[in-house]
C-alpha cells in the first residue's frame, strides 16, 4: 500500500494506547485517537505525534454508547476516512475476590471490552472486507489465558476479546483481513497502582515489567505488511508468565 491506511486506537489517551498510537503514527499511518473523557491527556498525545511530523485527529466518545459510537464512525464514513487499522485498546480493570464482587464491577469491566469491541468493530469490518485489506488488533491480557485470582471479571471479558479474535479471524481471512489479539502480562502503566508489584514479579521468569512501547512494538509489526499471513492469533507477552 502506497499510502497508509487510518489507524483507529480506542482508549488512546494513555498508558498502552497512547503508545500505540505514537508507535503507529511514526510508521506513517493517521491516527484516529479515540478517548472517553482526558482531554488533556488526549490532547499532548496528539501534540507529541504532531510535533515528531504525524497526524492525529481526536475523537471523543465512550465505546460502550453504541449510538454515539455509531454517530462518530458514520461521521468518518462520511468525510470519506477509511479505517484500515482498527485498535481495539479500551479497557478497565476493578479488581475484587469474586464473593466480594460488585455487579457494577462485573459489568463496567464486561461490557467495557465486549462491548466496546463489538461497538466498534462491527460497523467497519464490512469496509475492509470491499478493499479486501485490513488489520484489526485486540488488546487482551496474559489474565485471559491463565485467569487471575481478583480478576474473574478482567479475565472473563479478555479472554471473551481472545474468542471473539479467533472467530473473527476466521470469518474474513479470505478478504485479506488478518484479526488477532495482545496479550500482555504486568506492564509499567497506571492501571497497576495498588497492585503487589513485588509479588507478582516473583511470578514472572524474567522478574520485570513489560513497557508499554514493548507492546505497541507488537501491535505495529501486525498491522503491517509483514504480518499479512498472521490471523486468529492471541500472542503472549508476559515475560515467560504463563
């Protein structure tokens, strides 16, 4: 491809999504940063990406309201921007013993990476299908694959994200869009305060964190060319944890 696709990243604004989008907007693609509710943390970001020569466009809506979802991506089609790269990042953690769980706890978690997943997801696949090109990268987590005591309702919802990854994945390969998953283990961001670091460090082989450029590094080799023969896949990366 000559020029590169439209990069869509929901929950761009920090952590692991604002480094993908910078890792994708260095790569060359724009980047549609999608965010719920930082504004100025969505809005450096687009400054860092714009500053180093990208592009960055900000789109604010919460993944979980379908039709305001709906209402932004039928924007896009409507100015003509087609989203080849879609980065489904959104997502949260409430981490409570699963007799002590909160119903809110289980369903904000749930529905924050199901549905926002399906949210988006849906509405542009059929767009990459007629140019025959796509990638679509779900951010799961190593929580997915091995559970995690305190995380019933993380783990439930990515390992969800990882199924939803293979089906998918299967339905459009043919048409030349490749749909796999990101698993990550414990990574630097801030979602893990409060979190007993130096417990679960004695866990995992290589006894440190992962960064979140390690991860964007991944999700920008599989939305390029190279990994064109790369789908249905939820690629682990843990330090050797599970």
């Amino acid at each position: 491809m000559t020029h590169k696709p439209h990069a869509l990243v929901t929950g761009g604004s920090r952590g692991i999504g604002a480094a993908i989008c910078k890792t994708l907007a260095a790569a060359g693609h724009p980047i549609l940063l999608n965010y719920r509710s930082r504004d100025e943390a969505a809005e450096a970001v687009r400054a860092e990406i714009e500053a180093a020569g990208g592009q960055c466009r900000l789109l604010k809506f919460d993944v979980v309201d379908r039709p305001a979802t709906l209402e932004a991506l039928a924007q896009l089609e409507a100015e003509g921007v087609h989203v080849g790269v879609l980065v489904n990042n959104a997502g949260i953690a409430k981490d409570e013993s699963f007799p002590a769980m909160s119903y809110e706890a289980w369903t904000s978690v749930t529905r924050l990476t199901l549905d926002g997943f399906f949210n988006v997801t849906q509405p542009l696949v059929m767009p990459m299908v007629r140019k025959r090109w796509g990638r679509i990268i779900n951010v799961a987590s190593v929580s997915g694959v091995i559970g995690n005591r305190g995380q019933v309702n993380y783990s439930a919802a990515k390992a969800g994200l990882i199924g939803a990854t293979k089906a998918l994945a299967q339905e459009v390969a043919k048409r030349g869009v490749t749909v796999n998953a990101v698993a990550p283990g414990l990574v630097e961001t801030d979602m893990i305060e409060g979190a007993p670091v130096d417990l679960i460090l004695k866990a995992i082989p290589m006894r440190r964190m992962g960064t979140v450029a390690e991860v964007a590094s991944l999700v920008g080799w599989l939305a390029g060319e190279d990994a064109g023969y790369v789908t249905g896949q939820a690629i682990v990366m843990s330090g050797g944890l599970g």
